[in-house]
C-alpha cells in the first residue's frame, strides 16, 4: 500500500478571484497514527485560508492582503498581496471527520488522522 501524500501539479482552485497564485512551502510529518501538513503562508490570518477534501485530494487556499489603516500612508512596501494554493494527493485513506488544523506565527498545520481500515493490521496464527 502506498501511503504517500503527493502535490497535485497545475492544480486549479474551483473559483479564482485573482489570476495568480504562489505554492506556499510545506512539509509533510509522519506522526505513525495520522500526518501533519505544515503550510508556511506568512501574514496569512485564519479566516483567510480556506482547505477542503476532495475525494484523496486536499487543497489549502489561503489570501494574504495589504490591509493598512486608512490614515497610513505607506512609504515602502517590500512584499505583495498574494493568494497561495496548495493541492496535495492523499495516497492514503484518512479520518475526515477527524482533520484538524490550526495556524501559529505565519505555519498552518492540518493534522490528518489515517483511517483504521488504513492502517496495518497484526494477525495471529493459530
């Protein structure tokens, strides 16, 4: 059984609001009972990001805007607004009803809990 999580190539988001989008950087941590998914998508709040399930695929959007307060003017501005998306292929049968996520200091972290008819099973013999 193959028990690897892939990223989608030329994955498409189901409605663009922007034309662009970046692949955030990520990691992938075998955890022995589920994986985490740990996605860097820097000045990203939470109710910016988006992630859905789709079939084996996962797919984490997320937007970081320039919402500066109305009186700022800004001088010098080294970084753009930008939408990330990431599209992962699950090569394994996960909990969905179990995933998790939540975000810390610019990291993203969706746990994936691996459903019990996945994972390995000992048999005695009699």
């Amino acid at each position: 059984m193959n028990t690897t999580i892939a990223k989608q190539e030329n994955a498409q988001p189901s409605t663009t609001k922007r034309m662009e989008f970046r692949s955030p950087r990520y990691e992938v941590i075998n955890l022995d009972d589920a994986y985490r998914v740990d996605v860097y998508v820097p000045g990203v709040k939470k109710d910016h990001t988006q992630i859905t399930l789709e079939k084996d695929t996962l797919t984490i959007s997320a937007s970081r805007s320039d919402q500066a307060p109305s009186k700022w003017e800004t001088l010098h501005r080294e970084y753009d607004p930008v939408d990330f998306q990431l599209s992962l292929n699950l090569n394994v049968d996960v909990d969905a009803d179990r995933i998790s996520a939540r975000t810390d200091n610019g990291v993203l972290s969706i746990t994936l809990p691996i459903a019990e008819k996945a994972k390995p099973k000992t048999i005695s013999v009699e």
